[in-house]
DNA sequence: GTCTATAAATCGATAGAC
DNA sequence: GTCTATCGATTTATAGAC
C-alpha cells in the first residue's frame, strides 16, 4: 500500500487556483498575504503561481469581477424590473442575500476593499453604482407613498445596504438558503425587532 | 515676510501620533500601511516614531483599545441596566451610534480587524463578547414577549449589530449626532422600509 | 526628541533549466 | 506546467550622533 502513495501534484487550472487565492485573501487580507502565502497554500511554487496569473492585483481583479457580475445580474432579472417599487426593492434585497451566499468568498472580498489600488477603485465604483441603483428605488418607493412617512429615503438605502452586506459577516460558505433571503427581507421591511 | 517663515516642527506627543496613525490604517488598510508612511503623515522620522511607539503593532493596540473601551462603556451605564430588555436594547443601540460617531476612526479600524496578529485576535474576541451581551438582550427580549412572534433572536442580533456596525461606511468623523443614533434605532426596531 | 545610516528579512516579479 | 535561483525594491526595526 505504501509503495503504491504517489505524492499527486495537483493539476491546478486558473479557476482552481483564483478560488485558492480568495481564501487566502479573506483569511489574511489582501495585502497581508504575499504570493509565497498563495502558494504554498496551491501547492505550487511562486514561480509556477506566475505562469497562471499575471500578479497578485490580476487575482483580485478577477475575483471582484465575478462578485460585481452576480450582483448586477439581479438588477437585469424579471422580477426586479417589474411591479410597485416596493415590491422590486424586496426581491432586490432577497436576490442580493442569494448571491451574497452563492458566491461568498468573492462578494466577501469585495465588500472589503478600500481603494488602494487602480483595480479596487474601480471595484469600488461599480459598488457604489449598483447601490446608487438600489437608493433610487428607495427614492421611487418613499415617493410612492409605499413607505411610512418619517423615513429618510438616503438614510434607509444606507442602512438597507449595510444590513444586507453584514451578512457576510457570519454566513456559512455554500450554505443553504432556504429561507434566509426572505428572512432578512422581513427583518428589513418589517423591522429587525417589531414590537408585538 | 518670507524670511519669518519658519517650518514649525509640530510637537508630537503619543496621542496626536496614534491620531495620525489610525488616519492612515484607515486610508490604506493596517497591513498595506508602513512605519514610512506613518513618519511622514506625522511629519517625523521612522527613527522618531518608534521613540513613542514599540512599533505598528503597539500603535494597532492603542486603537482598538479605544474603540473597545467605548463600546463596553455603554453597557455600564445606567440606562443600559434598568427597564425592560426592549427598552435597554434601544438604549444601547442609541448608544453605539453615539460612540460609533464620537470614536469613528478607531471603531471603523476596530470593525475592520480579521484576526491576523495576537492583538487583533484580542481585539476581536472582545468584540464578540460585547455583541453576546447584546444578543442575549435580544434573547431575553423576545421571550419577554417583547417582540412580535416569528422573529428568531439568532438571526435578529447579527442583523442588528451589522446595521448598526454599518454605520461606520459613511459617518463624517466628528459629525453631528443630533438625531441620527434615534433615527438609526427607529429603522431598526421598526423596519427600515416599513409599510405605511 | 529628532536625525542619518543601515541591518536583516521579506516583498512582488523574472530568468531560464527541465 | 513546474522547478531553482535570484534581482531590486521595500519592510520592520535598531544603532548611535546631535
């Protein structure tokens, strides 16, 4: 049996290697984790890291390219392009939660990034475009008398956003999802803790 | 009049450095940031600074400890320990905008922390202490009947302390704070988006 | 309390053999 | 596609003069 142990040297592909890389990202943060951290985390030498990717800044790129793809595909769907404001800002907010889940590792990584570099700045700004998106719904829905009054519509995109992004905070990798998004839907809309 | 100016070399003590220092942990990220970088936003020396501080890490600690004494200042207080848990919890959450605003760039360093280094995990199994304190609250509230039934206190205290933590992502340092921790507890207890 | 100079280690990235 | 070896720059931190 023991004569039969090969050492396998994993047969790594750019995809393989990207998912190896944000985790080691999120654990350590992105400028705390050089490209020797990446890897001996592989299982590859640094040289050999080179030959997939272009650098250490073309990983985050392509990582924050799948978060901002997920998120954007929610505004294209059906269900938020149709119906009352109100009703396309709570399917927004559970299809937010959905991809905030289905792609943790990546959506994770791009909710920390600060703006240091050219690739998080321009991260950064399709950010703020997708939640410009989710305030003018806010907007059109306080405007449509779907809200109670005493809401600050620029107030409660803010908060609306920083409770759904939060939930990366402890949400399980590829966990399930089965009511989660409708849960943090309610908590929003109907508050966190309503009185009875 | 050229001849008079002087080029005044501020006199630094321990505070207005680690005040310089945390602006540009924020700016840059803790890790991404240099004793470099710090000299020269102080307008120092390398050498010079590590005459105040043992070093970055000396500098990280004095921060979060900031920030961490702050949080738990407001569960000590008076209005934090008596009346129903609804009405402490309401307190509380008040509070922590309060300090959030008041403390800004050392909370937000604090909210950024991952675990990397010895102090940051000190740092973060505080954190986790303060906010079991207040999940047990939301615990304590919902079986008082606090709370309209159907809302899972687990769930309800991450998504609570993540709207309130989230506040950090736009606040203005020193801003005002006449009516914002009201207004953040309102959207919390009764919904950020409520129907009319 | 500030400075210049530098040590010792590590960083991102490349050259070139197999 | 992987490796060893190394470059040049930068990092944290210290020594020692003023």
């Amino acid at each position: 049996m023991t004569t039969g142990a090969r050492v396998r040297r994993p047969s790594h592909g750019p995809g393989s290697l990207l998912e190896v890389a944000v985790g080691e990202f999120i654990t350590r943060g992105y400028d705390a984790t050089s490209m020797e951290d990446l890897s001996r985390a592989a299982g590859i030498t640094k040289s050999s890291f080179y030959h997939h990717f272009a650098g250490k800044e073309a990983l985050l790129r392509a990582a924050l390219e799948r978060a901002l793809d997920g998120l954007f595909s929610i505004l294209d769907s059906e269900a938020a392009r149709t119906g009352s404001p109100l009703h396309r800002l709570r399917h927004i907010v559970a299809g937010q939660v959905e991809v905030l889940v289905a792609e943790l590792p990546y959506v994770t990584l791009l909710l920390r990034v600060r703006g240091n570099t050219e690739t998080e700045r321009w991260a950064l700004e399709r950010r703020r475009e997708f939640d410009a998106r989710v305030a003018a719904l806010v907007r059109d829905a306080v405007e449509a008398g779907e809200i109670r009054t005493g809401v600050e519509p620029a107030l409660a995109a803010r908060l609306l956003s920083g409770l759904v992004n939060s939930v990366v905070e402890w949400a399980r990798p590829g966990g399930s999802t089965t009511n989660l998004p409708a849960a943090v839907a309610n908590a929003a809309f109907e508050g966190i803790l309503p009185a009875p």
